[in-house]
C-alpha cells in the first residue's frame, strides 16, 4: 500500500479538505482506502453539485485543498485562470497524457454516459438502444410518454450542459431530439440521482444522459431500472481532480492526488466502484479497457484539453441556452386541442 507520509514526519491529524461533485456512497471505498493508508491525514470530503464546486473554487475561505468535479470545462477553466498548483510527482509525470492537462488537473475515472429506464416502458414499447431510437419513440409514443422522461437542466447542472454541448458535436439531428424531449414534457433535473428515484418511483419510465456510474450502482439495489449504453456512441466524461493553489495543506493534498493516481487507488475504482480506473495495468470489473473491450470505437471521451473552453465562453453559453430553450418549447401550443 502507498503511503505518502506519516504521522512521524510531525503530520498526525492533517486535515484535508476535498471539495468534490462526486457522491460520497459511490466513491466511498476509494475515500476509506486512502484513510487505511494514510492515518495521519484527517480526511473532510465534502460532496456537493458542479456549479457549487465551480464556485467555491473561486469563492471559499479558506479555499479547500482538492477540487474534484465531473464538469470538465468548468474545472479546466478554473486550471487556466490559475486555481490549480502543478502536481510533480512520478505518478502524475506517468500518467496519460490524454487524462491530463499541464500535470496540474487529472481525470481519474472513465464513466461512460447512459440511458435508463423502468421495466414497465418495455411492456409498452422497445426500449432505445440509440440516440436515433429515442428521437424515434419519443415521436411515436408521445402520448404514452408525456411527463414520463427526465434528463439533466442545462442551466442547473454543469455537467448535463456538458453532455448536450458534446451530443450537438456527434448526433446530426440533436436539436430535434431536444424538441422531442420538450414535445415529451421532460422533466430537468439537476443530478442523475434525482432522475434515478424519479425512475424507481414510477414517475418517469425513461432517463436519458445520466451518469453511468451513478445508474449502475443504483441499478444493482433498484431491479426495475435497467441501464442502457447507447449503441451508437456512448459519451464518456472523467472526474477531474486539481490541488487548489492557496491549499492550506498542500502535502495532504498531493498525497490525495497521488493516490487517485497509483495503482492502490485505481484498483479500488475498478474492483469496488463503477467509476471505471484509467490505468492500463489495472485488472477488474470497471475500467476502461474493459469498456473500450464492450464498447469499441462507439466510445466518445471529452476531451481533456483546451478545446473545452469554448464551452463556458459566455458568449457561446448564451448562445446555446437561448437555442435550447427555443427547441425544447418548439411545439409549445401546437399540439394544446
């Protein structure tokens, strides 16, 4: 087991505080790993919505000393205004180059984004394997449908702006799903485990654009959701991880860093969590060899680069939500008798 220090270098009951956009229950194992192999560190894991972490990013005094979030371009906008400290360690210096940005933000997991839906959907009608299935049903089955689809708010949620910015890249007709999902009365929610007990509940039959690792683990306690990866291309976003630059305790948090990047804390995501490890030399159940085996070329990951940025320019932001709301009420009226 690493261990980065000890309570003999003078560093007994070093708090650290991580400020994360990652449920506590589903990266529990990893949070109780890194407890185990460092008992010096007192580990205070904050867990809250990507908008919120955005903002105390830049707003939280004393700032924390880890930032985690699943809202890629908010998180590597928060790297280039300067909020992020270089990590240089053997670990970060190895880690991929694709899951990395300057070694001073790191994408630790590769989650594959998904659809969900209850069981009592596929006694009405088949369930969409694809993007183009969706747009498909919600058109035919309307009716049936109505008030019974949820997916994430573009305006409350970072990461669900994400997706669908991503989706206009790879789907040609994304604007008119957008309208369907709006013809449907689909409800937004700001997470996907709003949307899972909407599922469970019986008050929606069909989620669309959730968080994978989130579903399945819901999916294994919850038998009348199913999990759908799309099969005609399937989004995959990784929680990114950066030590703040003011960090008040900033060998905790490199010893933190270099546990989400070590094969201690990778083996942790891939055998107990469904947060799917990065590293190639990793065997289990959930990594992302392992998916890209399931998958193939159908896996499409955000880029962790640069390209990126674009996404919380303000201009375009605008641009996009002024067009979102006007697809998704494009049939507002029209179809009131």
């Amino acid at each position: 087991m690493l261990c980065f220090f000890s309570s003999s270098q003078g560093l007994a009951a070093t708090p650290l505080v991580v400020e994360a956009a990652l449920d506590r229950q589903v990266v529990a194992p990893l949070l109780e790993a890194f407890e185990q192999a460092h008992p010096g560190i007192e580990l205070r894991y904050r867990d809250r919505s990507t908008l919120e972490v955005n903002d105390l990013t830049a707003t939280a005094d004393p700032p924390p000393d880890v930032v985690i979030s699943s809202a890629m371009p908010w998180q590597m906008n928060r790297v280039n205004q300067g909020y992020a400290q270089r990590l240089d360690s053997e670990l970060a210096n190895e880690w991929p180059e694709w899951a990395k940005w300057r070694n001073e933000v790191f994408g630790f997991t590769f989650e594959p984004i998904v659809m969900a839906y209850r069981l009592d959907l596929a006694r009405h009608m088949l369930p969409p394997q694809t993007h183009a299935d969706l747009h498909k049903l919600l058109s035919a089955q309307r009716d049936t449908l109505q008030g019974k689809v949820t997916t994430y708010s573009p305006s409350k949620s970072g990461i669900g702006y994400t997706l669908f910015q991503q989706d206009a890249r790879y789907t040609d007709r994304f604007w008119d799903l957008v309208a369907a999902l709006g013809d449907a009365d689909a409800h937004l929610e700001s997470n996907t485990h709003a949307m899972l007990e909407g599922l469970s509940e019986g008050r929606y039959w069909l989620g669309y654009n959730l968080l994978g690792s989130y579903a399945m683990v819901w999916a294994q306690e919850h038998p009348e959701v199913i999990v759908q990866v799309p099969q005609d291309y399937a989004l995959v976003v990784m929680r990114t991880g950066f030590i703040h630059r003011d960090a008040p305790h900033p060998r905790a948090a490199q010893a933190f860093m270099n546990f989400l990047l070590s094969r201690d804390g990778q083996r942790v995501l891939a055998a107990q969590t469904p947060l799917f490890s990065v590293r190639s030399d990793i065997v289990g159940p959930y990594t992302a060899q392992r998916l890209r085996d399931q998958v193939g070329d159908r896996l499409y990951p955000i880029p962790l680069n640069a390209s990126v940025l674009a996404f919380v320019d303000p201009q375009r932001r605008g641009a996009f939500m002024a067009r979102w709301q006007r697809e998704f009420n494009r049939y507002q009226g029209v179809n009131d008798d």
